[in-house]
C-alpha cells in the first residue's frame, strides 16, 4: 500500500522532506521473511502444541502447519529471519521430538 506524504501543491522543500521520511521509513524496515520446513508432525494436537511454543518464545513470529501437505510442513514467517533465528526454531520443534528440515526450494 502506497501512502502519499504531500499534496500536489506542497512546496518542494515539503515534497523533498517527505521523500526522506519515507526513504528512512523504507531502509530501516526490513521485509518479513519466510522459511518452509518439512516435518514429521502428524497430529494436530502436537502442530498447535508446537505453535504455541513458538509463540512463546518468538511474540512477533508468526508459524502454521499445513497437515494435508506431504511434506508435514511447517511455515514460519518472521519479521527478522536471520539465520540463527531459523536454527532456534528448529531447535524448539526438535525439543518435541520432530524431525524437521529446511524444505529445498
């Protein structure tokens, strides 16, 4: 979604000023990334168990279960998404007992 910062009769100090503003607003927040891993989780119980989990520990993560997918698989969206995050998640997931890989894109 697109936000206009001026109007068509500001100034061009006004149009410049805004400009920046959303030039700093874009480059200091990063794109929510995702990651796909494939899992062995069968039972919904143990898929919001797990969740919750992730919850917990992760507030502003956001993960599903997709069941009917062959692959079990478990989507884990994040604000952050650096590496070491990734591995945490699946630490906590294998916690449960789980298998869980990165799905190969």
């Amino acid at each position: 979604m697109e936000v206009a910062f001026f109007t068509v009769n500001a100034t061009p100090m006004q149009k410049m000023l805004a400009c920046s503003v959303r030039q700093l607003f874009v480059d200091s927040c990063p794109l929510p990334s995702v990651e796909v891993f494939q899992t062995n989780v069968s039972s919904p119980l143990l898929a919001n168990t797990i969740i919750r989990a992730l919850h917990t520990r992760f507030i502003s993560l956001k993960a599903t279960f997709d069941l009917d997918d062959c692959d079990r698989v478990l989507r884990v969206q994040s604000p952050y998404g650096e590496p070491a995050l990734w591995e945490q998640v699946a630490a906590i997931v294998r916690g449960f007992g789980v298998q869980i890989e990165v799905l190969p894109e």
